[in-house]
DNA sequence: AAAAAACGTTGATCTAAATCAATGTTTGCT
DNA sequence: AGCAAACATTGATTTAGATCAACGTTTTTT
C-alpha cells in the first residue's frame, strides 16, 4: 500500500526505516470512483493527496458555467488545492478523481506537522513547491501567444499521460481550446 | 539602503538586530539603468534580487522573434529566473530593468547558506515559493478561456501596478495579446 | 541637438478558431 | 439490459482578434 509513497521519499533523501513507517502511517488510503469530487469550490483544502492509482484534475467553473482545467495528477504525484491548504480559505475549484482511483491522503495538521519534524519532509515540500511553479511557469512560457496545434505539441511533450488518459473535453479545456478544435487538430496529427 | 529589506524580512517573522544585519549584509546594492539586461538566455541564474526601486521584468523571446513577458517585479518584491537558480541550467529567459532600478542582488552560495541556516529565511524561501506558485496559478486561471477584455480587466485587479508602469507593447506580450488590441481596449475603458 | 529607430494609435483587411448543427458513440443511471 | 444524457466527430458559418498599413510621438543614439 505504500510501496509508491516510500519509493517517492526515499528518492528524496535517505531515511532509516522507522522513520519512513512513521511517515507513512499519517496517510490514509481512500479509495474514490470515477467522476467522484474530493474537494468542492465552496469548501477548504485539508487534505493532501498522493495519488497511489488514478488520476485526479484540479478544475474550476466560470461565471458562465464553462469548465476550466488547471492540471492533471497520474501515479506517484502530490496533488490539492494548494491556495486553499495553505490560506485556509476557500477553494473557489475542485479536486475530481477522473478515473477510478487510490489515494494517500494526509491531514493538513499531520502534513505540517512532519514539515516542521521531519527534515527529508521540508525537503519534500519545499520540492513540490519548486517544481510546481516550475511546471506552472513553464506552462504559462508554453502556451502564451501560441496557436492551437504548438499547445497540443507542447502538452505532448511535457505531459505525454494527458491526451492519452483524458477526456477529449477536458483535455480541450486544460488547452484553452474548443472541444471540436482538439478533434480536429488530433484527426491530423 | 537596506530598509525596505529589513522591513520585508521582519514582517515574516521575529528577528534579532544583528542576526538582520548578518543576513543584509550578504546582499549588494547594484544600480542598474532602464532596459539594462541583468540575466541572459543562455546564461545560468546565480543571483536572486530584491528591488529596491524600480522594475525588473522576466521574459523570453519565441523562435520566430517574438517576446512573450512572464513577469514583472515592482518594489518589495524579489526575482529572479527561478528554474535555472534552482536547477543552474540556461535560463532560457532574461531578467531585465525596464526602469532605472535599484536592486539588491545576494549570491546563490549566500542565499542557500541563509536558507540552512536561518530558519526565517528558509520560511521566507517556502514563502517566495508557494506566493509564486499561486501567482503563477491564478494567472493561469485568470486567462485562460477568457477574452482579451477581460484579461486586461485581470490584470487591472489584480496586478495593478502593471498596466501604469509598463510599456503598451510589454503588457500586450504579458496579456497574451497584440499592442494594437491593447490599445483599442484600453481606449474604451 | 539632430537623426534614426522604436513605439502608440487607429483604420482596413484577413484568418484561426469559436460557435452552431447534425450524426454516431460512449457513459451513467435505474 | 435498456434508456437518457453526455461526449466525440465533422461540416458550415461567424467572429474576435491578428496582421498590415499609415502617421504622429516618444526614446535612443551619435
């Protein structure tokens, strides 16, 4: 069950063996079905996700009721709303598993907790952290002033899972393009 | 010189005199002119920089010539390219002064030994981190579906400063947009 | 201080992608 | 399993915003 978790904290820093367990045993296993919302735009962040099996989006609806989405989270990645686990204030999106799913979870309490006990976990964090901005600022580099076919290009080569594993639909509104543009543009790829 | 710095650092937290003073002392003050470059595209970041005074903007230029702004840093805020300061690969961007600036520039040696061993500046660091992270994904939020109206309205609120300091063709390449659109917007509002 | 280059603005035209629409297919619900 | 709803695909039409172009105004260079 937490084969994937250790994996991923190992990789960040050795740790003896009790303490890994300790780690671990903050985080429960939830499992969740397809289309199933974990978190809703009204409500506050107090979980920390570690996807096991699945996939989880982050999305959130506009005035006008269209579905936007921010990111896609596959095996053996950290996902939650982030502005909201840390501020503590309302989501204002969702967390969605979009496969049938199994989740780590961790309470914000616990999550901090070892963030302020546990050296290798201020790592952990301070690398999500990192590499989210990372990702998030490379995203906004690949798409902004580019036509629909380099996003699709720049998606296939920076989250090669995406179009694969997800909907057409949401796949389009991750891209920032129309549902028929994406057809169209995968017909001729 | 280094009041603004004092001030930013001790609104995180708690500090004692001489330990402020040990930390300003590893940053140098270094004027710079209007559209002086500070970082290249091929070069490695090895500064993070505190504006004093002026402006600092993050941008890269597309393989057909094109500029594509990411950011721009006003006063009390810090910057720099920060996968290459973290990874030391290319930037593959540039920082630029698009005023005459003042800036406060510590060493990336300085900066990860403060972040080891003072436990403010690492919490400033987490805090740099997770306030760009959120940015970065508000900025996607803010954008994308959206028409170039509103994302000029975006930008009015929530990055006020932006749209007044900043020439009409760096704000356009920041919005996503063409200077003449931006023009035509900003004519009617 | 003069000349050149870059920028801002506004009008006319063009185009990539949105929207609308129809048909077949997959998914979810009882 | 069978029905309803949502989704994917492809064609026809529309449109927001890009591009092109011209002219006045800043900014930079020498």
């Amino acid at each position: 069950m937490y084969e994937a978790l250790k994996q991923f904290i190992s990789s960040r820093g050795v740790l003896e063996a009790p303490a890994l367990d300790a780690i671990c045993s903050r985080f429960d296993l939830v499992a969740v079905h397809r289309n199933e919302i974990l978190l809703s735009y009204d409500q506050i962040a107090n979980y920390y996700y570690f996807v096991n099996k699945g996939a989880v989006r982050v999305f959130t609806i506009t005035d006008d009721g269209q579905e936007i989405s921010r990111y896609f989270a596959f095996e053996d990645t950290f996902v939650t709303a982030l502005p909201s686990f840390i501020d503590q204030k309302p989501a204002e999106e969702y967390l969605q598993a979009i496969e049938k799913s199994e989740l780590l979870r961790i309470s914000r309490d616990d999550f901090y907790n070892l963030v302020a006990s546990e050296p290798v976990f201020a790592r952990i964090y301070t690398e999500i952290l990192e590499l989210g901005f990372i990702m998030a600022q490379k995203r906004i580099y690949g798409f902004q002033g580019y036509d629909a076919l380099s996003k699709v290009k720049w998606t296939l080569k920076n989250q090669p899972k995406l179009l694969v594993r997800v909907s057409n639909k949401m796949a389009a509104s991750f891209l920032g393009i129309s549902p028929s543009t994406l057809s169209r543009l995968k017909a001729k790829l």
